[in-house]
C-alpha cells in the first residue's frame, strides 16, 4: 500500500507516494497561476489549484509506475488562511480565493468594532487582528461581492480554506471538513475549545452553516470518489496545514522542537506541549496538531512573509538570475554584501514586526554595488528575519533553540542554510528531502491508515547539519536598523 501525500502550496501543488518506509517512490508537481487584480491583492482561481492537483497525482503515479489502485490512504496539506469559496453542488468556485498573502482587508480591520475585541480576540485565537487570516477575508466578501454571498446566504456555496476544498473535490462533493490546525488559522476556532467560536462568528459575520465541520488532523476523515478523482478510492486520513505538517514530518513531537519551512515566506513552529503560549502579542499560538484520540500539541508560531518569493523577485522583478537555483552562484561573486542591507517587505513585515502597510527598502547601494551585493543581501534578509523570530520565540517560551531543522525549497541554498547558522549561532539540520511537508502529511495519513501504530515508529529523514561559522552579531543589528528606517519612511 501507498499513501498518496497532496502539498497544495502558494505557487504549486505536489504529489507523493510514500512507503511505510517513509521514501517517496514517486512524485508530481504542477504550478498554478497567481493573479494580482490591485497592489497589495493576491487570489488564485480555485479550479486551477484542483487541476494542478489532478496533474500532480497524475504525475506521481507515473513517476511511480502504479495504476490508482496502489492508493491506500491519502494525506493533505496545504497553504493556510487562504479563504476559497465554492458551490456545493457543482463544486465550482464562484469567485476567485483570496489568498494568505493578501493584504486587502488592512482598512477593514480599523473598523471601531474591532478596535475594541483586539485583545480578547488574540486571547481566544493565539492571532492577532490581520489581513493575514481567513476571518476578515470572508467579511470582505461579504460587503463587496453581494452575489457570492447570497449564494453563501442560500447554503448554496460553502466557505473553506484550501484543505477544505480538496477535500471536497476529492470526495465529490460528500465532505465538507476540515483539521483543527487549519481551522486554527482561520481566526474563527477557538484553540481551547477546539470549536467554531461563537462570538467569533458574530464579529466576523461568518454563517456557522457555512463552515466545515472541524475533525482531528488524522483518522479516517473522508473518502474519495473514483469518480471524480482519476479512479483512486481511498480514504483521506491525514490532514493538517502545510507548516504543522512540516512541524510532524520533521518528528517536532517534544516540547522545544522547532522548525523553519523556508517556501514563499519563512514559517518558524516551536512544539509547546499542551501549553496555549500567548504572552507576546508579536508571535501566534497555534494548533500543532489533533490526534484521533484527542491528544493535542500546541505551538509558537513566527511568519516571515517573504522569504523565498524574494529570491523569485530577484528573478522575474530585476530578472538578475534566470532561475531560482543560480541566486548562490551569484551571491558567491562577493565575498560579502558590502553594507547592502535588504529589507524584505515585499507584502508588508509579518511576525514580529506586525506592519503591513511597510514596503521593501533596499539600503546602503553605492556605484560599487553589483548584482553579486544585492543576491547575497537578499540571501542574508531571510536569515536575519528568521533571527528576529527566534529570539522573540525564545524570550516568549523561555526556551533557547540549540538546533534549528529546515526545509522547503528556498533551504536547497547552502549559502541561505550556512548564513542562517552564522546569524543564529547554532547548527542547523537540513533533511535530504526538502518536502518535509508533504512527508508530515504522509506520516499524518499513515497514522490515521494504521500503517504505523503511533507516532514512536516514525523515522527522521537523514540530511545535512551546517555548524555555524564567521559569526557576525553586528550585522544583524544592523539590518534591524535597516528594518526600523524603512518603517519610518
């Protein structure tokens, strides 16, 4: 048997088939469009996330050599916060999704009525009021698509996030569910209660009827049809959003562990047991995950917003390298940045800064800068954002990272890999498989399928541990100079 693995990211969609030895035999991947109506908006069309689904499977089962019948349980993953909204019947989407990245709601969340449930809102959520999450998305659709809502008001369409409408697709409509930690991210759950939270709701002006029903992040959960799904019947027993199951693939099970997934932003979880950690207002508390028997695990989270989108920009914005691969050949061109100093906020500053209104800034560029100055500033951007959250993280848990483990595809960079070390201090641990993610989903679905009996026969991917070197703590004081001016501006 085979568990099929489905990481539906920001850019693409990736398939795996995984063996209950943990290797992947065979793997798919298919981009999506990303469509950019006004500054500051992000969507994605929700039939092409689905069709570069059923691209991506179709690929790995090819890459596999297998026919649909080698499908035994199937695992989901997926970009979070992301609000996609669809007809229950036709299972088309009326409307475009409004993506985690989009920054639309900014004004919104000014309204006096929300002024006032900031803090009571972070204390049920672990979130604080942004236009990163799911909850003011759908408000915005509510007061500016009428017809989409009417839909919505009729029970004709449903609201979701991207798990939830995979799931749909995949079971033809029958499901209509989601995982607690996706559920977390919504800004609508309650992380103690594990429930829709009523009040909530009220603010939000989101219809209960509306929502999928929250279940564990493994079990059996749903089951695909054949019919709809390239002929694969088996059933989903493992889901949860992409940055807690990278947490699970890379066996974050003690409280203290911690990842950093490296993808279009940079995304820090650090295991918190069944502690609710919400003392600093600048980090999130989240779900890690929610067994089938009720075992929960709680987590701090830090979101940098760019990180490798901002080695994409240097690709297709300045168009200095022609693929994402050729950013360390180029930093390597200099010895150092050469007071170059990248400020990141290509769609505002996430944790733990909390600006969406601060643009990018590019600082200290003289007649001597060259190409080779910017990649490796930009390289150095990612590394030193992820340092401002782990030392928020650590002052918050009271927890000091001795070790930091990394994946995702921008962590292919040695060069971003070893900075990240220098910058922290500490080794850092880089699997030989990058799509941890799709590994936790894998593991998720395993557990939920019964191919391990629980989570102590699960094995850690081998890879690659860089020790730091040349520490540089000036540097990074320096860029968070840099970071404080661009605000200013």
């Amino acid at each position: 048997m085979l568990i099929l693995s489905i990481d539906a990211g920001t850019t693409g969609v990736t398939a795996q088939l995984v063996g209950a030895d943990s290797v992947a035999v065979g793997r798919g991947y298919s981009e999506f469009e990303q469509h950019f109506p006004q500054p500051g908006w992000v969507e994605h069309d929700p039939e092409q996330i689905w069709q570069a689904t059923l691209a991506a499977v179709s690929g790995a089962l090819e890459a596999a050599g297998v026919t649909a019948d080698a499908v035994g349980a199937i695992g989901i993953t997926n970009q979070r916060e992301t609000a996609v909204f669809w007809n229950r019947t036709t299972l088309q989407a009326p409307r475009k999704a409004i993506v985690w990245q989009d920054r639309r709601t900014a004004d919104l969340l000014t309204d006096a009525k929300f002024e006032d449930a900031r803090e009571w809102v972070r204390q049920a959520t672990g979130l604080p009021l942004d236009p990163y999450f799911s909850s003011s998305k759908i408000l915005w659709v509510k007061r500016n698509d009428p017809k989409t809502w009417r839909s919505i008001d009729s029970g004709q369409a449903a609201i979701g996030t991207v798990d939830s409408y995979l799931i749909a697709r995949i079971s033809g409509g029958a499901a209509h569910i989601t995982d607690a930690t996706n559920a977390s991210r919504t800004q609508l759950m309650n992380i103690r209660s594990m429930s829709w939270d009523s009040q909530l709701l009220e603010l939000f002006e989101v219809p209960l009827q509306a929502l999928p029903t929250i279940v564990p992040s493994w079990g059996h959960l749903a089951s695909s049809d054949p019919e709809h799904f390239l002929g694969i019947s088996a059933p989903v027993t493992g889901c949860a959003g992409d940055q807690q199951a990278a947490l699970f693939g890379h066996l974050g099970f003690e409280v203290g562990d911690a990842k950093c997934t490296y993808g279009t932003g940079a995304f820090l979880l650090q295991n918190t047991g069944d502690k609710v950690l919400s003392r600093d207002p600048k980090l999130l508390a989240t779900v890690a995950y929610l067994g089938a028997n009720g075992e929960r695990a709680y987590a701090l989270e830090g979101s940098v917003f760019i990180a490798g989108a901002a080695v994409q920009w240097l690709r297709d914005g300045l168009g200095i390298i022609q693929k994402a691969s050729d950013v360390d050949a180029l930093a390597l061109t200099e010895p150092n940045s050469d007071g170059v100093f990248f400020v990141p906020a290509l769609s505002g500053l996430g944790a733990p800064f909390w600006d969406p209104n601060v643009r990018g800034s590019l600082l200290g560029i003289t007649r001597g800068t060259s190409r080779g100055h910017v990649a490796r500033a930009t390289l150095e951007s990612i590394a030193f954002s992820v340092r401002a959250l782990v030392d928020a993280m650590a002052a918050s848990s009271g927890i000091a990272l001795k070790r930091l483990k990394t994946d995702g595809g921008a962590a292919g960079s040695n060069l971003l890999v070893q900075t990240q070390a220098n910058v922290l201090a500490i080794p850092v641990e880089r699997p030989a498989n990058l799509d941890t993610t799709g590994l936790g989903a894998a593991y998720l679905a395993g557990l939920g399928a019964g191919v391990w009996k629980d989570k102590t026969e699960l094995v850690a991917v081998a890879g690659d541990r860089f020790e730091p070197e040349k520490i540089n703590h000036l540097q990074y004081q320096r860029w968070l100079a840099a970071v404080a001016a661009t605000q200013s501006w």
